[in-house]
C-alpha cells in the first residue's frame, strides 16, 4: 500500500481502509502480518499531508479506541498539528494511547545493599 502512496494514493486509502475493517478475529491474523498501527500511520500521514485533518483526527481517535499506543507510529509534531487544525488541546498523553498504566511504578524509592 505504501508504494500507491505517491502513483495512486485513492487506490492506497481504499486498501488501508478494508485491512482496518476486520472482525477482531480477522484482525488478530492481519496483525501477525502487518501491525495495524503502521495501517493507520500511513493513513493520518496521507490524510495529514493533503490536509484533511478531520479524517486524520477521526483515524486518530481510532487508534485511541483501540488502545494502540501513538508513540511508536506517529510523531508530536504531527499530532499537534492535527489537533490544532480541528480545534482540539494538544495533550502529550495522545502519545502514550488511550490507557498507559502499566502497572508499573516509575518513582521508587528503596534502599539500595551494598
């Protein structure tokens, strides 16, 4: 999909939008092959590109729901250009996803044996 990017960019959106409406089921196989997030990347990147910043919110948004993390597919920069465009207040979180408790503990404060 991504060659279609600059000979026909119609035919790319047309195919990146049908691998991100699989069941969840279906879903699971497609992510052994892609990762969605890269499907989705390369969709707001287009939509982002010809300025159609609804749509890259709306995609945006999508990811959220999905719970996949923004970070590893789309930059800052890009987000906080999309937000602005549609009107909505840049928050660093977007980057981390929807959900980002790990669990995990990052201030901890124990004593260290020698």
């Amino acid at each position: 999909a991504r060659k279609l990017l600059k000979t026909d960019p119609n035919e790319m959106v047309k195919i990146c939008n049908g691998l991100l409406e699989y069941t969840p089921a279906e879903a699971a196989e497609v992510d052994s092959a892609i990762r969605v997030g890269d499907v989705f990347a390369l969709l707001i990147e287009y939509h982002q590109s010809v300025k159609q910043y609804d749509a890259a919110y709306t995609l945006i948004e999508k990811m959220n729901a999905r719970k996949i993390i923004l970070s590893p597919y789309l930059d800052q920069e890009m987000l906080n250009t999309i937000y602005r465009a549609v009107g909505k207040p840049i928050v660093n979180q977007r980057m981390r996803g929807a959900d980002d408790d790990d669990g995990i503990d990052e201030d901890i404060d124990e004593p260290v044996d020698d």
